[in-house]
C-alpha cells in the first residue's frame, strides 16, 4: 500500500553529488521547535542553506552561509538543535577535524548567525558525527540541549557529551570521554552509536556497536563493527545497564554491557537508530547479516523489560561488502506511535530504492508484509531523515526528501544537483 505525504514543500535545489545531505548520521536533519521547524541542506560546495518553516501557515524563511565546505564526503553534513530560549545551533563540516560550529543571533530566527565558536575548546580538534540531543522538559527538570560527538578517529576514537546552559549561553563538559576506545590495549576501538533517543522521564537512552581497530580478513572484504551495547543515564553523568546497574566511566569494551553479541564479518552498519516506546522500553533497528558473508537483512532489537529480543525483518538475497560505499539498502530509522507500533523506515532494493514505512505490531512484533510506500520516487542512496521531535509531539512524521548517489566515499564527479523537499505523512 502507499501513504501519500500531506503535505510536500520544494526548498530548492540541493547537492546530490554524496548523500552529505541524506546522510543518517544527521540526528536533528528536520527539528522543530515551538511553531517553528528547521532543517539545512549544502547547496553547493561553497554554500548550505539554512531554513526555518512555520508549521501554522508553512511560510518559509531561508538563509544562505558560504563557506569552502568538505562535501565530496559524507561525513561532513549539517547537524542542528534548538536550545530552551529558542536559538538555533549548527555544527557542520567534520570528518576529525576541529570543530565547526554556530548559533543563531536571535530566537527562532536563521537569517544571522555568530562567527564560528568554540564550545569548551575541550577534545574539539578531532570532531565527528556531531549530535545536538534535545533532551524534553520533565516535571522535575527543564530540557536541556546537549552536544554528542566523537573524539580521535574510526577505530580509534571516545565519545564526549557537552550540555548548553541558555543563562550564559556557554557550553560545559558534561561527560568528557565517557565512552573510550583511545589507549586501548591490545586493540584500540570506538563506539558507533545509533541515534539516541529520551523517554517521558529525560533518561538518555545510548546504544552502539564496537569498532575495533584490527586488520580484517585476507579478502579485506568487511571491518570490525560487532556486538550491541546500551546504555541509559538520567542525566548524562550516571550511566545504567538495563537491568539498572551503575557503570564504571569510561566504559570500555570491557565493562560496558554487550545486549545482543553480533560477530565481526557480518556486514554490520555504522550508525542506526533507536527510540523508546511508552513503557520506557528501548526499541532498536539496523542491518547486518546473520552470518559472515551473508544478505544484510534489517533487524529489530528491543527491551521488553527483562530480555532483549531480536527479529530479522526483511528478506533480502544479495550480498556486499561493508567496504563499499554503493550500497542497495539504507541504514533504517525507527519512529514508534502511541499504540507502540514500530515503523521502520528504509529504503532499498526489495522497495525499487523507494523510501517506505514497515509496520511492526505489539506486543510481539513479528515481521508480516506489512509495508507503506511513502515516497514514488526512487532516491538513489540517500537515506531517511526525519524530524523526531515532532513526531513525538504531534504523531506526525516530517522528512527531508533528496535524491542522491554515494558510490564510493569521496565524489569522484560533479552531479546535477536535486530538489529538496520537506515532507508530512500522518499515519491512520
């Protein structure tokens, strides 16, 4: 069956020569805030945009910013997040490098914006992956924005978390370092997380696989990514397994807890998703093999408060190796709704490349042919970028939509650019 978009508003042109735009590694691609919803796109090398849209008549507002921006690599897209007073944060262009980041001059405003700051100036020369987490207000605490980011390298790097305090508009280590793979012995590692997700309480829910920094097999076909981990913290100080045992910092690939072993070899993706359902359970979604050298399928791993439990969702038959970049399938999203439903969101080659919604059903949620086709089009390789925190506020689900190619990590060419699209879908 097939969902049609409620509403679908073109932005303009966008670059499509990487997925640098379409990337899952955009946490807050499309963010709300208030009335106000905020996404960025790269328009060029040398340009992104910047756009605030308002969600009670969809007027639009954009604002362009120049740079020399790093996009024939996908690493270096546009994360964004909005503080309690209504400004606007960006960080943008990393792949370990120092970091690059900007706020907005006024509340809920894009059209002025700082020079480049600094955060702490603490661990912020080897940046990547940065994360702006919105973490929702509580009846004990306000909400708060916090900085996710990794220090160091692939294979080589610790995970740092830095929180904004609005009052003096500065930044604090909140958790410097607080998962580590630097100085490992005999391997050095780092944490993929998958996007981190809140309950109704504020507890941060944090899950990952390992890299380990080890030479792979003769064939060099796959890369160390193996083995889930989780981690939950009521204020991003304290961290709890999931039967609620406290954690030693830094956790490491010794103490932390492992929630489902997945060997190295089996074609496991950096960088998934995760969200909590209404019982406080984490549900999370990603791909990889069942063996070494099999089909990549999608999975669904979740909590159901005493055990973890996993279950293979798609069908797939064709193989390929990590280390390719011309990947069929999309690292999935997940979006949960008020029943618990799960929706994995995806596209690849068993969809025509489409992006689509698989519904999975509580409480069991056993994989059925139960698939919305949300999107006509095919999109290449771009991957699905949503907004979480409307979606979590008013059930409906808002994605950045672009065509793009990534057949290998650096571009190699310049292509057309593609139309950019902000899009709605309210499931029924």
């Amino acid at each position: 069956m097939s969902l049609k978009p409620s509403r679908i508003l073109e932005l303009g042109d966008a670059y499509a020569s990487t997925t640098v735009n379409t990337t899952i590694f955009r946490h807050h691609g499309v963010v709300t805030h208030g009335d106000w919803q905020f996404t960025a796109y790269y328009t060029s090398n040398k340009a992104f945009r910047v756009v605030r849209r308002d969600l009670r008549d969809d007027a639009i507002q954009c604002a362009t910013i120049e740079g020399q921006f790093k996009t024939v690599d996908v690493h270096n897209c546009i994360s964004l997040g909005v503080d309690s007073d209504g400004y606007v944060h960006i960080s943008y262009d990393h792949h370990g490098v120092e970091l690059n980041y900007r706020r907005s001059l006024a509340p809920h405003d894009v059209t002025a914006w700082s020079d480049p700051l600094p955060m702490t100036g603490i661990n912020e020369g080897r940046v990547t992956y940065p994360y702006f987490l919105m973490q929702p207000a509580t009846a004990s605490s306000p909400e708060r924005l916090l900085f996710l980011y990794r220090h160091g390298g692939a294979g080589n790097g610790d995970s740092c978390l830095k929180v904004y305090d609005p009052s003096t508009q500065c930044w604090t280590d909140l958790c410097e370092r607080f998962v580590k793979g630097m100085e490992q012995m005999p391997w050095t590692s780092n944490a993929y997380w998958n996007h981190p997700a809140f309950d109704t309480d504020g507890n941060l829910f944090l899950s990952w696989v390992w890299r380990v920094n080890q030479k792979a097999s003769a064939s060099g076909d796959f890369i160390f990514n193996h083995n889930h981990g989780f981690a939950k913290s009521p204020d991003g100080v304290r961290w709890f397994t999931s039967h609620g045992v406290e954690l030693s910092l830094p956790m490491t690939q010794v103490n932390s807890q492992v929630v489902w072993p997945t060997p190295p070899g089996a074609t496991i993706a950096n960088q998934c998703s995760s969200a909590v359902d209404s019982n406080g359970h984490l549900h999370i979604v990603w791909h990889g093999a069942l063996h070494p050298g099999g089909p990549p399928q999608y999975q669904h791993l979740w909590f159901d408060g005493d055990r973890w439990q996993c279950s293979v969702v798609s069908d797939r038959v064709t193989t390929f190796g990590l280390l390719t970049w011309d990947v069929p399938m999309s690292r999935p999203e997940i979006v949960i709704d008020v029943s618990d439903t799960v929706y994995v969101l995806y596209r690849c080659d068993l969809t025509d490349q489409k992006l689509v919604a698989q519904r999975l059903s509580p409480p069991n949620y056993t994989p059925v042919n139960d698939i919305i086709e949300l999107w006509p089009d095919e999109l290449r390789h771009s991957e699905p970028i949503i907004d979480r925190v409307r979606w979590q506020r008013d059930g409906i689900l808002t994605a950045y939509v672009q065509r793009a190619t990534q057949p290998e990590l650096h571009a190699k060419e310049e292509l057309p650019p593609e139309s950019a699209f902000l899009a709605d879908w309210q499931f029924i």
